[in-house]
C-alpha cells in the first residue's frame, strides 16, 4: 500500500470516527446500564433513520449500541424505549401552548427540584416518573391537558439537540439517574387514570381549526402538545371534503412523520380510522 493511499484511508475513516460525539455515547451506554433501552435518530431531530423502526429498534446492549452508532456515523440525536420499563414521561409544552399554565390553572403543583427531568429545545420540560405497581401504563391517559401529554412509549433525552430558530439548543438533564426517577404522585395517576367509561361522553373536547390552521399543519407538522387534537382534526377535514380515504390516510401519515415529534405510526392510524368511521355514518345520515 503506497504512503498516500494510507492517508487517504486514514482520512477516509478517521473522518467518521471524529463525527460522532463521545459524550453521545457514553451517555447512551449509562441509559443502558440504567436498564432503558436506546435508539438513534437522525442530527437535531426527532425522525428515525430511514429504514429504522426508530424505539421499536431500540437496543439494550453496549455492542450493539456500538454498532448503531458505527452505521450511523454522525451526531445522531438519541431516544429510550419507554415499553416495559415501568417508567412514563410527563411532557409539558412551552412553545405552542403553555402546558405549565395549564397545570397551574387546574390546581396542580410541580416542583421540579424535587424531579428527575430535562429542559426542551423549546424550554419545555420532560418530567421522568415511575409507575406504580398497582397501575397499568396502558390504562394511561395521553392527552392530559392543553400542552401536557403523558409519554408512555418513547422519548429524546438529552445529549440530543433540536434546531430552534435557526440555532442548535441542546437537551438538559437534571436530577440524577432517569432510572431513579420518582414515583406518579396520585393526582398525576389520577388525571392521567380518569378515563371515560363505556356509554358517557369524553368531556375534553377536540378543538376546532380553522382551514388555514390545518393546511398550515399539512406545511409545518403537528405541534407538540396537540398532537392528537391535530391528527383527529386534519383527518375529519380531508374526509369531509371528499379526499380518497387512502389519500387523505397517506397524507395525515406524511405530516405526522414531518412532526417535531411524531405519533407511534399505531396511534396514527387508530386515530385516522377513528375520524372515518364518523365520516362514513355521517355520510349515512347517522350525524
């Protein structure tokens, strides 16, 4: 091997070596070592590489996290699998709608001095909580209050970074090990608990949009903190104006996947055949 080639291939794969972050690895090696499993996601956002199941892919093995971070070789924002973990995420928005505001106004106090949680790109607050043994996460409520949602499948946690306004704003942690987090306190196992039964009305309403408002999220995504509201509304509209149900269902899908923060692809669709199934009996005369 001549002596420029060696540096050629020196400087083919050092290259890669220096772009990905120590500090991203070693981070992503004590959430492993905490028992949560992670996943990679593409620089400064919230989408899964292409190809990827995003937290179904999901590892919890340091050589196998080795081998994500080789294929990728880049500054990949990173994610845990919440599943089975026992642990949930209290998400409070700042940035579309105050979800601190929100609790605040319904009575309920949150000091974070006392949490284990990281500060959004958007100064928003992921909240870290156990849950207790006597409750079951998929009775969990999502949508809590207007910009509060309970995560309860995934999550980015921080060394990651998002671009917020044209700039680089990174995740922070406080509050020690995520897997030292404190357990729900009642009334957030309560408000997140009181689900509506069999034959009574949800007393949460979805929002109305305007048209402007859903087109623009067509443009820009679906804001987080109104994800749901969002996803249930553009289905209805696309459906009441007579969009193909595959097209209308094809085109929630790509707004939501161009989200800052995308719904479980399950979520989507329960939400999209949902909004159809009250299309079709209005349609029927049944509305």
């Amino acid at each position: 091997m001549s002596e420029d080639t060696k540096k050629a291939l020196e400087r083919k794969f050092g290259d890669r070596t220096q772009e990905t972050n120590n500090d991203l690895i070693i981070t992503s090696i004590d959430l492993i070592k905490q028992g949560l499993p992670v996943y990679l996601m593409q620089p400064k956002t919230s989408i899964p590489y292409k190809g990827s199941r995003g937290h179904l892919d999901a590892v919890s093995d340091e050589i196998q996290l080795r081998k994500l971070f080789a294929e990728a070789r880049t500054n990949s924002n990173i994610g845990i699998n919440l599943n089975d973990t026992g642990i949930v995420t209290l998400d409070i928005d700042r940035h579309a709608s105050n979800g601190f505001k929100s609790l605040l106004d319904a009575g309920y106090k949150l000091n974070l001095d006392d949490e284990v949680w990281e500060m959004t790109p958007k100064s928003g607050a992921h909240v870290f909580f156990k849950v207790p043994k006597n409750v079951s996460v998929k009775n969990l409520k999502h949508n809590l209050l207007d910009g509060v949602e309970l995560l309860k499948d995934h999550v980015t946690v921080a060394t990651s970074s998002r671009m917020v306004d044209g700039k680089e704003v990174a995740y922070k942690h406080f509050g020690g090990d995520i897997s030292e987090c404190s357990v729900m306190p009642d009334w957030l196992v309560k408000m997140a608990s009181n689900v509506p039964k069999s034959g009574n009305k949800q007393t949460g309403r979805v929002p109305k949009y305007s048209v402007k408002e859903r087109w623009e999220m067509v443009l820009n995504g679906f804001i987080q903190g109104q994800r749901n509201n969002m996803c249930v509304s553009l289905s209805g509209y696309l459906l009441r104006i007579h969009v193909d149900p595959n097209i209308a269902y094809a085109i929630v899908k790509k707004v939501n996947e161009n989200s800052d923060v995308p719904l479980a692809e399950k979520e989507v669709e329960t939400i999209y055949r949902s909004a159809y199934q009250i299309e079709k009996q209005r349609r029927l005369g049944g509305r």
